[in-house]
C-alpha cells in the first residue's frame, strides 16, 4: 500500500492522508473500494489508532472517503467527476481550507495562534461589555419574543451617526444588523447574484466569502492584490472580459495581506463600477484599526453603487457576533426579507448588549488603545521576521496582519501542517487564494506572533532546509 516515515518531518497523520489521496487520484483505489479497518491499518503499520481515527476523519471531510456505520470507510463516488484528473485533485484543493478553517475554531489545543483571525481576549473589550451586561441584568429589559427585523433601533442610529463621521451620508432605515459581517455578506450575495453569475474576489482574500459564493454557483475570478492596492490594469481587462455582477473586496487593511487601497484608485474603481454595471461590495470590517482617517468607497460614492459592510467582531468580541449592512433603502429592505427568510430577526440581546457597550463612556479610549499596540506588535513581529531572512509584502503599521514569505519556505501549507505538531497555528497562503496553488505565502497575526517559540520553530524550519540543501 504504501510506507510511514517516522522520522520525516511530516507528522504521521499527514502521510497517511497523502498515502490514501495519491492511491485513490491514481486509482489504485477506486470508488466504492474499502479500506483497512482502524485497527487493522494501526496495526500493520505501527501506529495508534488515534493517529489512524485522525487520518481517515480528515480524508472524509476532505471529500475522499466516506463513513458507512458498521461497515467502515470506503473511496468516496464523485459524480461527473474521475478521481484522478486535474478537476478532481483541484476540487480537493479547494476543500483543504474549508477542513483547516474548522479546525482553527474546533482546536482549542493549539497554544500560540499566530495565524489566526482575531485579537487577544484582553485586548478585547472585555470592561465595556462586562458593564454591558451588568446593565442589561437590571434594566428589567424583555428576553421574550423577537427584535426587529433591521435589528436593535439604538443601535442602528448609533451606526448611522458613527458612519456619518466617516462622511457616510445614512438614515436607521439604511442599517440592517447582522450576525457578523459573514451573514451580512451571505445576505447581499444572494441578493445580487444567480447560479453562473462571474463575481470578483480580492486575491489573495476571504476564505468564507470565497467559500460562500462558491456554494451559491457564482464563477469567482481574483483580482489581484499589490502592496499599493490593486493591479488596476487586470482589475479592467477582467471587467470587459468576464462581465461580473459584483466585486466583493476589502479596500482598508485587507486581509491577508493588509495592504491600502489609496484615493486615486477607489475613484477609478467607482469610475469603473459605473461604466461597467457593477455592484461594489465593500467589506469594511478594520476600519476601527485603522489611525488613518481614511475614505471609503461608501463615502466616495454614498452608497449609489456600493454596498457597504462592517462590524463590531474584531474589537468589541468575537463572541458578540454583531455586524451590518449599509446600502439604499429598498435594497436595505430586500435584504432584511432575506434575513427573516434563513433566520428571522437577529439577536436583540446581542445588539442591546453591544449598544451598550458603545455608549458606556470607553470605547474611543479602547479603540486608540488597541490601534496603539497594533503598531507597537507591527514593528517587532516584522523586525523578527526580517531578522529571520522573511520578505514582507508590505509594512503598514496598522491593522491586524503581516503577508510574509521565506525564500526557502515555499509550501505554506506543509509548514503549517508541521507547526500544528509543535502547538503553533499558522495561516497558509493557500488557505487565501481564489485558485489554489503551492505559495509559500504566509498570513501573521501580529497580535499573536511576538512570542519566542513561533521564531525558535520558523529557525528551525529555515535551518532544516538549509542543511538538507547542503546534503
């Protein structure tokens, strides 16, 4: 079948993997074929059953096995698909991130989280919405029935007097709250797009986005991410070539790769939008991170063709899950018809509790807090990995990540698989991109990275490599 190395630097569980996924793409396996029981697999070759119960769990969710109870785990049968062409093995690719992406919110076990999508609890703010809720459990407010469809009435005027300081021009008719930005963009892509519509996508960009419009059958076609920005230059050949509905992107401190888009190109991209009948989907979601008073594409254009997204996840707490949706009203009133369809109301609690927390006296002084140690961690976790032979893409002292590459790390991917054994959560540049590709790309939290065992185990990988280049 195939041979496990105990000593090769790629943990047991991954060989396993990629000794089934190669015998299945060339069809030395075929569909329907069974495999060695746990057991039975664990005994042949040495192994623990744990190791076994891992490899084979995470074939299934990546699409290459399936669990029948009582009978074991056979080849899975993929229709209008051979499981060993191109297609199959780029699907499959394409599945990898989706399984990474639930184990960062599953796997509490790994200690340094320095690829991660969040900022520390204590950088959080945990006081406001302690007060929050102190307040909430005495003012005899209702916990029976639903909020409102737009949500929590409060809050959406504190939203529209914020965004009016960010010359973003909107009445409370024009928020609609949401669970998070995600829901807010699940919500407007169904809205606008229909099964084969083309869609553009920052790229590298949002995983869950990337993965959401996927599921809705829209064609994603990337568009490309500079240190400056955009590539404007592909951005217009990919309008005229493909004709799409909407561009879904991050102008301000975009993830992964941080970087700004500056004034001239957001009104070429509007100029564009216009010529082109495009939808401009404008995820704003760093926008407190940013020290910068910085326009957006909603305050160019006051909401005309721009759809503008934002929430409160990445500073007040994750766990909050309170975001929203500014655009015209009637769209703001289809969108809340979709809301009520998939989930009624959201949580009024929630809304009440993040009202709260905005308005309890602190929240400036939280929010310069935590831009202050952004650009504090920006320094050090780049001068680290500079020091280690790392290129930056770019060094904006703001924001949340760093988009760094080693020349001699070349698969991000494998590097993570191998941090993962040593109690480290990396971010894959793979994990970003629209077609998956080998990218030795790697996203850094720098909230998370300024700790001494992520720089011991990034020296030590560069060291393996070098000595193995030697041999």
């Amino acid at each position: 079948m195939f041979t496990l190395n105990p000593g090769s630097p790629t943990p047991l569980v991954g060989q396993i993997v990629d000794g089934f996924r190669r015998l299945i793409a060339e069809q030395s396996l075929k569909a329907g074929a069974k495999l060695p029981s746990i057991r039975a697999f664990a005994a042949s070759h040495g192994v623990s059953v744990f190791t076994v119960v891992e490899a084979y769990d995470r074939l299934v969710a990546q699409g290459w096995l399936v669990s029948r109870a009582h009978a074991g785990f056979f080849v899975k049968r993929r229709a209008g698909d051979e499981l060993g062409s191109p297609e199959a093995r780029q699907a499959d690719l394409r599945f990898d991130p989706q399984w990474y992406l639930k184990q960062i919110f599953e796997n509490n076990s790994l200690a340094l989280k320095a690829g991660c999508g969040w900022l520390p609890h204590d950088w959080l703010f945990e006081e406001g919405v302690r007060r929050s809720l102190r307040h909430l459990a005495t003012d005899g407010g209702e916990l029976g029935g639903y909020g409102l469809p737009h949500g929590h009435m409060a809050l959406r005027v504190l939203i529209a007097e914020s965004l009016a300081e960010h010359q973003i021009a909107v009445g409370a008719d024009q928020v609609l709250l949401t669970q998070g930005s995600s829901q807010a963009l699940d919500l407007v892509a169904r809205r606008l797009l229909k099964p084969g519509d083309a869609v553009l996508v920052d790229d590298p960009g949002y995983p869950n986005l990337m993965f959401m419009l996927r599921f809705l059958g829209a064609r994603l076609i990337g568009v490309p991410r500079t240190p400056a920005g955009y590539d404007l230059a592909v951005l217009e050949a990919l309008l005229v070539e493909h004709r799409p509905k909407a561009f879904f992107t991050q102008p301000r401190l975009q993830s992964p790769t941080n970087s700004v888009a500056p004034l001239a190109q957001l009104y070429r991209l509007l100029q564009l939008a216009e010529a082109h009948a495009v939808t401009l989907v404008e995820n704003d979601i760093y926008v407190d991170l940013d020290p910068e008073p910085r326009p957006s594409l909603a305050s160019l254009d006051q909401l005309r063709r721009v759809v503008h997204v934002s929430s409160y996840s990445k500073t007040i707490s994750p766990n909050i899950r309170v975001g929203y949706a500014v655009a015209q009203r009637d769209l703001i009133d289809e969108l809340a018809q979709l809301k009520m369809v998939s989930g009624l109301t959201s949580s009024d609690l929630t809304e009440r509790l993040a009202f709260g927390a905005l308005t309890e006296g602190r929240w400036r002084k939280h929010l310069k807090a935590v831009r202050d140690r952004l650009a504090v961690a920006h320094g050090r976790v780049g001068q680290r990995l500079g020091d280690l032979g790392f290129e930056l893409f770019n060094e904006p002292k703001a924001g949340m990540y760093l988009w760094a590459r080693h020349p001699d790390l070349t698969d991000g991917s494998e590097l993570s698989q191998r941090a993962a054994g040593d109690g480290i959560m990396l971010g894959p540049g793979s994990l970003f991109l629209v077609e998956p590709r080998t990218t030795g790309w790697l996203r850094f939290n720098v909230a998370f990275s300024d700790d001494a065992r992520l720089y011991a185990f990034l020296a030590g990988q560069v060291d393996l490599q070098a000595r193995g280049a030697a041999a």
